[in-house]
C-alpha cells in the first residue's frame, strides 16, 4: 500500500487533483486509495465510496474491457438511473460511449455522475493484459475543464504502468507462484488420502483444473 500511495501522491502533485484507484465490486466500482487535492473546494468520495459503471470515468474504464457478451448483460439488467445532466441512460448510448473509450484508451466523465464535476480514467492491467483496477482523478468543471483534463492522460498512463509493475513484479510473482504450490500440495495430498475410496476419477479432474490455473499465472515449467 505505501508504494501505491506514492505513486497517487506524486499524481496527484503533477495534476493538482484528486486521484483515485478503484476496484470493480458486483454492480459498481469502489475505491480502494485516495489522495486529495489541496485544493479547499473538492469533491468528498472517500475511500470505500461505491459509484456506478455506466456514468463514472473508473466505471466506464472497466465496461470497456468487457467482451459485448457481457457488456450487452449488464446493460440489460442495469437500471440507467440518471445521477447529473449529462448522464447517458440508455444502453445504446453506453455502448456507443464504451467504443470510444476502447479507441482512445482512457474515459472520461463529463458531468455524468455529478454535475459540475469532470473525470479521467485509465486501466491498470496484470501481467496478461487483463483490468484490475482503475486509475482516475477528478475536478471541479469551474477549475478544470473535461479539455484540460484529457491534457493529463499521459501523466495517468505514466502511473498506471508503475501500479501495475506492482502487481507484475517479482514481488508479486512470487507470491503468486507460492499460493499456486501450495494449492497444488493440498490437492495431492486430498487425491492420496481418497485413491482407496474410489474418488480418484474427481480428485484427478482437480489436478486439470490446478495445472490449468498454473498455466494461466504463468508458473508452468
């Protein structure tokens, strides 16, 4: 965590404005960190805040990098409620939106959850490519224009590739390589103690699954 808030810190400076890591949670986005402008007029969403897909730069982000399988589901099943002026309520209008930012590769909130508020947002990927998290800032309109703040992408893609270089690293891989084994010795250990009552055909269908999960975190010899 502190080499994360660093890096928000730091962001945050560089911009002069909140800066954010979200996580997607079931229906909606929740931030995990947080560091506030020093600005007296900010936006209050602390940590833990949950916020929408459809009309948050951090939720749109993680609509983006659904297949349309998926993003035509949620949009089906989601209620649009309008939250500001600009927020886009029908499921033709978000997916519209979700091409552009697929294009561009950052999103944007332009007074779609607040008004007077404008966001920026941007992906951290693991090491396949895959969205974790999202990385934003946000201001208000009369300090910021939507413009202006499209200007600082690069200083958000900047940041981003050094969040996810903390979860890719090999800090990270190690870590992930040691819950792999032992997931892999408490499975044999369960396919020694249940060859003799007949569960071999089930425990082995385990071990599938395990050398498929290995290979997917990139443990495989």
């Amino acid at each position: 965590r502190t080499a994360r808030q660093a890096i928000l810190k730091r962001l945050s400076s560089e911009i002069g404005e909140t800066c954010n890591i979200a996580l997607p949670d079931r229906d909606a986005m929740i931030y995990l960190e947080r560091v506030e402008t020093k600005w007296p007029l900010r936006i209050q969403l602390p940590v833990g805040s949950r916020v929408p897909f459809y009309c948050t730069s951090a939720g749109k982000i993680y609509l983006s990098s659904l297949d349309d399988k998926h993003l035509k589901g949620y949009l089906n099943a989601a209620e649009l409620t309008p939250h500001a002026t600009n927020t886009m309520t029908t499921p033709e209008a978000v997916m519209a939106e979700v091409k552009r930012i697929r294009e561009n590769g950052y999103s944007t909130d332009n007074e779609e959850f607040m008004d007077g508020m404008i966001a920026v947002a941007v992906p951290i990927r693991d090491a396949f490519g895959r969205l974790v998290s999202s990385l934003s800032f946000h201001a208000p309109l009369q300090r910021l224009s939507l413009e202006e703040a499209i200007g600082h992408v690069g200083l958000l893609n900047e940041a981003s590739a050094k969040l996810s270089a903390l979860i890719t690293g090999p800090a990270a891989s190690g870590t992930a390589r040691y819950y792999v084994v032992l997931a892999i010795v408490v499975v044999m250990t369960l396919l020694i103690k249940n060859v003799i009552r007949g569960r071999i055909g089930r425990q082995w269908m385990m071990i599938r699954d395990m050398d498929i999960a290995a290979e997917l975190m990139g443990v495989r010899p």
